[in-house]
C-alpha cells in the first residue's frame, strides 16, 4: 500500500516530520501536492466530508484520512517500525512529539508572532522581540529539557529502547533551529552535547543520508517554519 502524504509543495514545513519517518522506514509513498500541486490538498479537503483535516499535513491511507502531525507519526510509528513494542512507550513518545509540536509552534512564532495572515515585513519589530525571548529563554527551556530526557533514555534514543519517530523529529528540529539560528545555535550548541550526537547519528542513518543528498529533500527556505532572517538571530 502506498501512502499518500498531503502538504503544501515547495516547503519542508510540518511536513517534513511525516517524510521523515517515511524515508526512514523506506516506505512507499506519495508527496501528492509536489506532483499535482496545492489544488490537491484542496480537493481532497473539499471531498473529505465530515472528516477533513483542518490543515496539512495529512495521510492517506487507503480509506483512512489521518491528520495532525503528532497524530499522524503515532499511526505511522508502529506500522513503519518507528514506535515502541509497548503501550506505554507509545504513550511517552506521543508526548515528546506533542512538546516537539509545541516548539514548532513557538518557532513560527517568532517570525510570524502577530498573525500568520501578515507578510514578515509587516510584523518584523515584534518578530524581534519574540526571537529575543524565544532565543533568551524559550528554546534553552525546550531543547534543556530534551537534552534531560535523552541523557535520562540512556544518551542514545529520545525514548528507552531504541530508535523511533521522536528521534527523526528531534534531528529536524535541531537542523531546523540551526538554518534559523545559525549564530545562537553556534554559539550554545555546546550546552546540548547529547542532542548534538543525535543530530549526527540520524543523519548518517543509511536512508536519511541519502534522502538529504536527493531532490526529494526540498531546502529550507523563508517560506517554511523554520526561517533564516539574520535581524532574528542573536548570540
Ligand atoms: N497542529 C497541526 C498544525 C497544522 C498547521 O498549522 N498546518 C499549516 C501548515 S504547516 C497550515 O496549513 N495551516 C493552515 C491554517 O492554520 O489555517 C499539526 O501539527 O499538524
């Protein structure tokens, strides 16, 4: 069966996270909108009736329409052998990526922090004081925390046990953060050692590597979450 992701093209976005455990898995999939563009997600919308998603990303799969990020890794984890064995373990993982959601959200903030329908240019000052608080204090908070759990899992894997979704997601934040911040995420990447190693060992993961190297990894660009905009970016 070929799943069949829907998401905006020409974007990483949220979802990247979904392509991720895709790739990892090697699983057969779809990027619809890339090959037929937005007017897809509309029209899958638009059909879906009383269980359409409110935004993208979204999965198909067969007659099963599943939405939300989070929600979508926790169907996909198992099912691509990116979960783990136990209920409970699924239950912890589901949390980290719930917080990992969180920060995302409070990413797009910090460039968008007034409203998503306003041009950057439009809300540049207040991305400005949101970046400051979000560098000072916000991502030091999350990615602090992140360091504890996985020093706390054994230093290797974001849950006991092994590999799974969390752990994809946990590498693009950290890649995503980085391309947004290269300044800051330069100069404290050395308050994170553990994250830092699990940065390196999920991009060497056989099929990571070489969906990074090929066209199906789009780059990062200032019309994603994670954004480049030099004035954002502090020490
Ligand atoms: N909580 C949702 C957020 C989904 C979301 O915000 N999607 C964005 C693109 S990344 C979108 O198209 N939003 C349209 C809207 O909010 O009106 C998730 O994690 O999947």
């Amino acid at each position: 069966m070929t799943y069949r992701l829907y998401y905006w093209p020409g974007l990483q976005g949220r979802g990247e996270f979904v392509r991720l455990a895709l790739e990892d898995a090697g699983a057969a999939y779809e990027d619809v909108a890339r090959g037929e563009g937005a007017k897809a997600i509309m029209d899958m919308v638009g059909s879906a009736g009383g269980r359409a998603p409110f935004a993208p990303p979204f999965l198909v799969d067969g007659e099963t329409l599943i939405s939300q990020t989070a929600n979508i890794l926790a169907y996909l984890g198992p099912r691509l052998g990116l979960a783990p064995p136990d209920e409970a373990g699924r239950a912890v993982a589901a949390g980290l990526q719930l917080t990992l959601a969180d920060l995302v959200a409070e990413v797009h903030d910090t460039h968008h922090p007034i409203a998503s329908s306003l041009r950057y240019e439009d809300q540049r000052e207040a991305a400005k004081a949101r970046s400051g608080d979000f560098l000072a204090r916000r991502a030091p908070k999350y990615l602090g925390y992140f360091e504890k759990v996985l020093t706390g899992a054994g230093g290797a894997f974001m849950t006991a046990g092994g590999h799974t979704y969390v752990d994809l997601s946990m590498f693009q934040v950290l890649e995503g953060l980085a391309y947004a911040f290269p300044r800051h995420i330069g100069t404290n990447e050395g308050r994170w050692p553990a994250l830092a190693a699990l940065r390196q060992r999920v991009a060497r993961r056989p099929r990571i590597a070489l969906y990074l190297a090929s066209e199906r990894r789009i780059p990062f660009n200032e019309t994603g979450i994670f954004r480049h905009y030099p004035e954002l970016d502090a020490d």
